[in-house]
C-alpha cells in the first residue's frame, strides 16, 4: 500500500494529535449508484440545460491534446457553443481523453473520471482511443477506451482537426438532449467488469476502489 | 588517440569523421577509460548513455557519447556485455546524471548497475511484471494482443502487394 494511504496520526490545527485512517476518511467507500431519471419534463430541461454548458476538464493525455488549444482559442472559439474548459474534474463534466493512453496515464484517467460529478460525458479523441491506432502494437499503451470507461462519442483521425472536434461536441449535445448521455450510470452498472479490465492493466494497483 | 592505446586495452577503432569516432573496450577497463578520458583528454561532457540489443550474438552494447567542447570532437566508448549476467559498473559518480540513464536502462534492458542511486525504482513502467520491453525477444505485439482487448475487425496490407493487386490485377 502506498505511504499515503497508511494509517497515521497527526497534529490538528488545535494542536491535539487525531488519528486519520486515509482510505475510509478522505475517500468513499461506497460504490457508484445507478441515478433513474427525474420526472420526463424536469428531465427534458435538464439535459437541455447539461447540453448547453458542456464543461470540458483540461486534462490532456496524448498528442490530441495540442488540438484542443486552438479549438478554446479565438479562431476556432468552442466559447460561443457553450463549451468551455475548467481546472478541475469537480467542476467538469465532459471529459475529453485526447489521443493515446499509456497505462500509467490511465490510471491517472480512471483516478479523474471517477472523481467527476454525474452526470459525466466521455468523448473519445483520435484513433488511439478506438483501436489502438498507430500504438496498436505497442507494450505501453491500450488499445480501446471503452472497455475501462464508458465513451458516449468517439471522433475518429490521427489527428482529427478541431473542425471535427465541434462536430464530435455537437453529436454529444445531440445525445445528452435525446437522454442517452448515461456513461455514469452505465459505469455503476457495469461497474466490477470495468474495475476488472482497469485492474488487469494496472499491475500495481495502490488505489481506493472508487475514488469519489 | 595513440595515447590512449598504448594505455588501455582498446580492441576496435572505428574512426567514422574527423571529429567523431567510437573506441571498444573491455568490460573492466571501460570504467576507467571514461574516468581518463574525463579528468585528462577534456572529454567533460557525457551525451548519452545508451544500449542495444544484439540478439544474435547475446551481447547488449553500451555506448557511451562523450563531448569535448573544447576540441569540438566527440568520442563513443564501446563496450559489450553478455547477455546472460547483464551487470555494468555504474558510472554515477563521473556525472551525476548518468543515475537516470542507468535506472532506464535496468527497466527497459534489464542491465543492472549495482550501487546507482534508485537504480531498482519504476521509471517510466509502473508495475511491470514481465520481461524488459526494450529487449529483442520480448514480443511487444504479442504481449499488446493478450493484454489490451485488441478490437477486432483490424485489417493490415502491404503496401506492395496492397498496389500491385490494384494496378496489375491480371498479373500473377
């Protein structure tokens, strides 16, 4: 186990010594629940209003990463359709994973994910993420997003350009304003095959199962 | 370059230009060449240190790319180790930053150096549990396919045949 997740003591602010056991105080053991959707009406809203302000966590894990630069900047300016990138997987909701996963990068992935609030959007960028793309053969890299995390778009290229970035976004709004954007739920329904396939490929495992 | 013949056991020179060549050494004489050819020839600066894999001979060759700046000429120092018993004499103490070559070439080749810094700790590989990747029978393709959920469906041509079926269909 890692050192930081060891029970230890330490001093208050008070200045009295308290006991913190990490894994059951600072995370959730608890696993993801299953979340039905409200009254259809209320819900209609909702998922208009999700789809409107699509808040993209800026996290970037591959080479994909440089195409999200010009897509927040003026000329491409993701601004106006409501999109826009935030510093932290608490305030996001759209996670973009861009380009090729190492393992050690998935592991940080799969640590953010879950630490997002639902509802929460996958779009997965660039042909890495469907099969592996030029990497398919490579000892360090996955092969296919899907099978560790639920993906509700994938944009296919090597690179795509951002042009099909906004139309990868646009099908995203299509999908959560129809109410099919349900990755978290299907998530906490499949959630042991995902921890499973997550497990397989991380070979030393030093986290909480469910870090919310 | 004399001089250091008639000093060290070198065992090969390769002079590739005037300001570039590569010498081989022995084992337990290269240390102390580089140790030389630092303190005393001006080779202050280390390039890299780096290794590859000859199968076919069950040796690893280390290279090390020393710079002399004053000179403007570089120097790469050879030297082959077995296989087998893939052990090296650490040269941190030379350059400080050698500690880093060295723990990536015990993760990737599986070259251990005794008595470097953090030689033993994960350097870019979490975890890895199976043979060093960077070594030539390790079968990267093999080990993605059981590992990673290959999707099915993926087709792969050569190029050649792939154009010849196109242009030439008749011929056989």
């Amino acid at each position: 186990m890692k050192e930081d997740f060891k029970k230890r003591t330490v001093i208050s602010p008070e200045g009295k010594p308290i006991e913190i056991d990490p894994l059951k105080d600072y995370f959730s053991d608890a696993k993801p629940k299953v979340y039905k959707p409200a009254h259809p009406i209320i819900e209609k809203f909702a998922n208009w209003a999700r789809a409107n302000s699509l808040w993209v966590l800026g996290f970037g894990t591959g080479c994909g990463a440089i195409e999200m630069r010009p897509l927040m900047t003026p000329r491409f300016d993701a601004y106006r359709y409501g999109i826009q990138w935030r510093p932290t997987p608490r305030q996001a909701s759209v996670f973009v994973v861009s380009g090729y996963l190492s393992v050690k990068t998935l592991k940080r992935v799969v640590r953010t994910y879950e630490q997002m609030q639902n509802p929460k959007f996958v779009i997965a960028l660039g042909s890495c993420t469907i099969n592996g793309g030029m990497y398919w053969d490579s000892y360090n890299t996955i092969n296919r997003l899907d099978h560790y995390m639920p993906v509700d778009v994938y944009i296919a290229g090597c690179m795509p350009r951002p042009e099909s970035l906004l139309a990868g976004f646009d099908k995203l709004k299509t999908i959560i304003t129809e109410g099919r954007g349900e990755g978290a739920n299907t998530y906490a329904e499949k959630f042991d095959w995902y921890k499973a396939n997550q497990k397989k490929v991380i070979k030393d495992w030093d986290m909480p199962d469910y870090n919310w | 370059m004399n001089d250091i013949k008639t000093k060290f056991d070198i065992t090969d020179i390769i002079e590739q230009r005037e300001n570039l060549s590569f010498i081989t050494i022995p084992k337990e004489h290269a240390i102390s060449l580089v140790t030389y050819l630092r303190d005393v020839k001006g080779f202050k600066h280390l390039v890299l240190l780096t290794a590859a894999d000859w199968l076919e001979d069950e040796e690893f060759q280390l290279t090390y790319l020393l710079n002399n700046p004053d000179e403007k000429s570089d120097l790469g120092v050879r030297v082959f180790i077995s296989r087998e018993d893939a052990t090296m004499e650490t040269a941190h103490h030379l350059w400080e930053q050698v500690a880093t070559y060295q723990r990536e070439l015990k993760e990737m080749f599986g070259i251990d150096f005794p008595g470097s810094p953090d030689v033993d700790k994960p350097f870019i590989l979490e975890g890895w549990d199976d043979k060093p990747p960077y070594r030539r029978d390790f079968d990267t393709k093999q080990y993605s396919e059981d590992t990673y959920f290959p999707r099915p469906g993926r087709e792969s041509n050569d190029p050649a045949e792939y154009m010849k079926k196109k242009l030439y269909p008749d011929e056989k």
